[in-house]
C-alpha cells in the first residue's frame, strides 16, 4: 500500500483514500471504493468554501470503519482554526460517510461545503495499464441522488450517492450551502450504493453473497466482537507478539468473504487493493496459518475449491480435470474474456496443497465427514499431480501455460516474470520444475496414504501413494542437490539441468518432509547463512547471486509468509533455535509496520537499514502475511496434533518472556499453552554444525 493510504474493508468490497479522506485515482496511487474488481469511486473530495483540508490524525477504528480529524487549510501552531471537520466512514457492501462541522467561534458561519464525486469503473487490471473503456460512462440527477454508471453489453455497474440534508445535486457531485451557530455543529450522512446490474435488474453480488452482502455497522461490530472471542487469548510479555497477534486476528476478519454456496462460511481473500478475491494458493496457505486460530476458515476453503475443480480441457484458462484454481475475478475484463480469470487455473502448487489442507484440518479437527465428502475431489487432484502436471512423464511436477498470449509465465508462488533463475541470471526455458512443487506432491501422497487408509478404508491405495512418495523423494535428493553448493536447486530446467539459484524456496522443502535427513544440516545453514537471512528475515533469493535486488519482488525482498513456512521447517527437522530466530525477526519487524506486516518488504542487511523497508507496492493487509504472525506463534510453542491430543512443546528466546495461549480449538475441545523464553538465540552468530 502506498505511504500515507488509509484503507477501509469488508471481505471484497474496500475503501483506499488519502490521509484526508479524499480519492482522487491514479495508476501510482490505486485509490477508490472497489466492489468485485471494479472501481465504483475515483474522485470523492470535500472542500469548504473552495478550500481542500488538512489532517489532524485518522483514527483507524476497526477494519470496516475509520475516522478522520481535520481543519481547513494548513494547520499552525500560531493561528488556531475555528472549525474543525471530522469525517467518519464505513464499508460493509455499501459505503457510508458522516461529515460533521463543528463550529469553534462565538460567531454564526456561513459555509459552502461541497463533495465532489466522479467514477472510470476501472477494472484492477486496468489501474496500473491505463485503456480505453470500450463502454458508456453516463451521470445524471435522479430525484434527490447522483447516479453514476457504466454499461458495455451486459456488463452494467452503477454508483448512486445521496445525503440525509439537502443538498444542490449535479452531475460532478453534491453541494451544501449551510450556517452553523456559534459552537453548533452540522452533520450529514452520505450513502453510496454501489450495484452490478444483471439482466433482471437485481444486483448480482446478492447471488453470489446473498444476505451477506450489504452489511449494517452494529452487525459488523458485533461479528468482529464473536470472532475475536472465539480465538485462543494471547498474553504474552513480549509487546511486539502481542500487537502484533491482536491486528492479524482483525484483519484476518476483514479479509473474510462468504460466497452463498458456503451458506455462511467465509473464506479468506487474498489482499488489498490487488488481490480482494478468492486464490487457492493464498487461501490454502492462510487457513494452514490460522487452523490453531479459525480452523473454519480451511473447511469453507476446502469446500469451494472442491466446488470450482477444474472438469475439462480448457487452454485459455489453463484448466485441466482435476486441477484446482489460482484466481477467480468479477471485473470487466474477465467478463468479455479479456483475461481468463472465470476462474483461472494457472498455477501448479495448489492442487497438491488442497491434499495438504484437507489432511492438515482433519488432524485438527477430527472432521472426517469432510474427508469422505471430498475423496472424489481429491483423488482427481492426486490424478492431476501424477498426468497433467506431470509434463515430461518423468515423476516430477511442471508447469508451463497453455495459452501462450494469457496467464503467467511462472505458476509457483514466485510469480513474477524473472523469479526462476540461474545463479548467473540467465531464465531457464519451459516446462520448469520448481523444487517446493515437488515437497508439495510428495506431502500431498503422504498425507492422502493416511486419509486413504484411516478414514476411506482403501489400503491398496495408501500404498501405492506411499510408494510413489518415497520413490519421489529418493529421486529428487539425488536430482535437485547441488553437490559444490550443498543446496538444493531452485528447479529443473526442460533438459533436466539444475537451475541452481540458491533460495529460500529450499524452506518449504523442510515443512514438506522431503529432505533427507542427513542433508537438513546445510539446508538449515545457508537459510540463516549472511547471504539469505537479512536479520529480519530469509530473502526469496541468496545475496549474490544473479539477479538479485533487495527490493525486487521476488529475486530478494523478505516475504513474512514465506518465513513462517520456513521456520515451520526448521522446526520439524530440529532446528529450533534457527526457527525461533527467524520467528523473532519477523515478530519483531511487525512494529514498524503497526503490528501489520506487508506482502514482503526489503532484503537488506538489518545492519544496514536499522528498520524493515517496505516493498513499494506490497498489499496490506494480506492474508497469508497476516496468517504468518499466527503460524509462528505455533511453531515456537511446538504446537502439534497427534491423535486426539495436542501436543506442546515450547521453544522461545529469551526476548519473548512468558507466552499464554489460551482456549486453542481442536478435535480436542479447547486446550491451554504455555511456554517461557530460555534460548539466547543471538549469543553467536555460529550456523548450524
């Protein structure tokens, strides 16, 4: 989010505005009111008698609502104002603003206030790569409202705005002449309805979220109220952890949307402003994160990834039977196919991490019923590992897009055009086969052997899925290890080379299971060695090495998710002073973001900066960067289901002092945790023998 931004949300629909309160849109500050990737608002800003005004301070309440104190013009220490102007906003399907003038002199004031408001119905797409919209944009006064709109064929939107006062009304926004008395006040409430008109003339987002989608603030006040309550209480002695754990609960909130098929359940969004929509990958990766927290959260995921598998061939959209979706968009471009996002199924890592999910939530919560339901669904995602996903009919797990023109290059988590190299830089050709792609297939078999053995009585079929596990997982120690490195590769090129950038994908091969024992040492080492781990975190690519740039999105920023898979490694083969420093460094980066840590932010040297430097763009909040408070918080308390037990064992430095999780939910009831720092983690600098 860019610097300065105040952002307001509820599931898909959210509000970015400057410190003032005002939008005013651009491709370099993606600010506006956005409902299922479209733009509703782009110009929304309030002068008094022809004046901008300045802040005095924003209070952001809670996720859905934000007030904002100001004065007219610059404010001085030598002339004090004699009105101030307080404007309150919330979201919760609609937006909602209450501007209230308070009047500070002993005299009457005649003022003309006046809001301007316009909307370009910008698809996201469209914000940073400015195109000519293809359809009608129209305004007009429609009794006591403004009523702006957008139609292309059947792509119909519209943004209709009134006032409690009156008010003079024209097509560029509303005016207000009005007298305050001396240290009165005036206030009004605007409404801001935004619809996406169908061919019946209802809105369809009420299809798609039904009563949950237009919202009243009491409501949404006492859902975060019933959320934060049913999540285990943290006390804790280490401020940082404790700040920290409190916003990533309340994001983790706003970031929920609950499409009706779920009846009520929510699943995460990805981020805001990118990514407020479903992804299989984030969603897989935040209800990971959270299932000591909201295990609800992976039984609404499971449930409709399951619903949206792919069934057929389908090149634009990368489909194939079996697969499980990347990313499913609203907006103009995906409606006229201008992107293949009805959903979109390019990315390799989410099937196998669907197997994961449904095992994971399972072993927390004894939900076998889910597990039976799903067998079909996850039998055709085991299929997909082993024939789609399988190019080169060699074992191993690739990907390359059908469609040539659409859709990513690069369909790992590292997405970015040039965030699979070599050590020298140079792209490797296609199919490739990223490394953690393979932990990931070989963690799906392992855990489907046992669902198929325990729970759908098919013991031939565990099996065979342990056999392929361990065949894979011999295959891939002797095919990825960079034998002069002492690493494993970052992937295999189409002839079967080693692309062998040292980075911190070799992490989620630890959480994965795939290394071998005797090799976990050195992974170990070069994750905390100087060239990948900053002090704040493991870099996404090793210093050094070709391409990489501290503040590139992917070839050297620090991303906290990542991290917590990581430590989350680290921690299952051993290394629990290793994962605890990774643990301490991302809690502790927390507080120069407000206890919000960001999709990633720079790879320098912690020596260097003194403070954690935000990526230019990085989404905040975003859900697996808000999951990752909550994953580490379970790693440095060696939270772990076993059977109908929950299984605790601490291991936290010094610094953390005395942790209390309370009420943690599980197939258990509710359990307590507790655990006090003992570890110096920072009296040598010595990496693992």
């Amino acid at each position: 989010m860019t610097e300065g931004m105040v952002s307001i949300l509820d599931g898909n629909t959210f509000v970015v505005s400057d410190s003032q309160g005002d939008i005013d849109a651009s491709p370099a500050a993606p600010t506006g009111l956005f409902s299922f990737d479209t733009r509703f608002l782009s110009k929304w800003q309030l002068t008094i008698d022809g004046e901008r005004l300045s802040s005095l301070s924003v209070d952001d309440l809670q996720y859905f609502e934000a007030r904002f104190f100001l004065v007219p013009g610059e404010p001085t220490h030598y002339v004090d104002a004699e009105m101030s102007v307080i404007r309150q906003r919330w979201v919760g399907g609609s937006f909602d603003e209450e501007i209230t003038i308070l009047n500070h002199a002993q005299e009457p004031m005649e003022l003309n206030v006046r809001l301007e408001a316009g909307s370009d119905f910008a698809d996201l797409f469209e914000i940073k790569d400015v195109r000519h919209k293809v359809g009608k944009h129209y305004a007009h006064v429609d009794r006591d409202c403004l009523r702006l709109g957008y139609q292309r064929e059947s792509f119909h939107r519209e943004t209709i705005i009134s006032s409690s006062e009156p008010a003079e009304i024209d097509e560029h926004g509303l005016s207000f002449t009005i007298v305050i008395e001396p240290h009165g006040k005036w206030i009004t409430h605007i409404k801001v309805k935004t619809t996406a008109i169908g061919p019946d003339g209802r809105d369809l987002r009420e299809g798609l979220l039904g009563q949950h989608f237009d919202r009243a603030k009491p409501e949404m006040r006492r859902e975060l109220d019933e959320w934060i309550a049913r999540a285990p209480r943290l006390a804790c002695e280490c401020e940082p952890l404790a700040s920290t754990y409190r916003r990533s609960l309340v994001d983790l909130a706003a970031l929920r949307y609950t499409p009706l098929s779920l009846a009520g359940q929510s699943v995460p969004a990805a981020g805001v402003p990118w990514f407020a929509t479903m992804f299989g990958r984030d969603s897989i990766f935040t209800s990971l994160q959270a299932l000591p927290f909201a295990p609800e959260l992976a039984a609404a995921t499971l449930r409709l990834l399951g619903a949206l598998q792919g069934s057929k061939l389908d090149d634009f959209r990368d489909e194939e039977p079996g697969k499980i979706l990347h990313e499913i968009r609203y907006g103009e471009s995906s409606a006229f196919e201008e992107q293949p996002h009805t959903p979109y199924f390019g990315a390799a890592d989410s099937t196998p991490l669907f197997v994961v999910l449904l095992d994971e939530y399972e072993r927390w919560s004894g939900d076998v019923e889910l597990v039976r339901t799903l067998e079909t669904e996850t039998r055709q995602a085991l299929r997909w590992i082993d024939t789609y996903g399988d190019l080169l009919n060699n074992g191993y797990l690739w990907y390359e897009r059908r469609n040539a023109e659409t859709g990513l290059e690069n369909q790992c988590w590292k997405d970015s055009w040039d965030a699979i190299c070599y050590r020298n830089g140079r792209l490797p050709g296609f199919p490739r086969a990223t490394c953690e792609l393979q932990g990931y297939a070989y963690d799906a078999k392992r855990r489907a052997a046992r669902l198929a053995r325990e729970i759908w009585h098919d013991p031939g079929y565990a099996d065979q899925l342990e056999r392929e596990a361990a065949d894979l997982k011999a295959r891939f120690n002797r095919d990825y290890w960079v034998e002069d490195g002492g690493y494993f590769a970052l992937a295999l090129d189409p002839e079967g080379g080693q692309v062998d950038a040292l980075s911190s994908n070799t992490g989620h091969l630890l959480w994965s299971g795939i290394v071998n024992d005797d090799r976990a040492k050195s992974v170990a080492r070069h994750l905390l060695s100087p060239r990948l781990f900053s002090g704040w975190g493991v870099r996404t690519l090793a210093e050094g090495e070709g391409r990489f740039n501290p503040i590139g999105y992917h070839v050297g920023t620090v991303w906290p998710f990542d991290n917590s898979f990581i430590a989350w490694g680290l921690r299952r083969y051993g290394f629990v002073e290793e994962s605890a420093r990774i643990a301490d460094g991302i809690i502790n980066a927390a507080q120069y973001f407000n206890g919000r840590l960001p999709e990633a932010f720079g790879g320098y040297d912690r020596a260097l900066t003194k403070y954690p430097v935000e990526y230019p763009t990085s989404c905040s909040p975003q859900a697996w960067s808000t999951g990752a408070t909550l994953l580490l918080l379970r790693t440095l308390l060696g939270l772990e289901p076993q059977g109908e037990h929950l299984v605790i064992d601490p291991a936290l430095p010094i610094s953390m002092g005395r942790i209390e999780l309370l009420d943690i939910p599980g197939r258990w009831g509710r359990i307590d945790a507790f655990g006090r720092g003992r570890m110096d983690i920072h009296r040598r600098e010595r990496q693992p023998a």
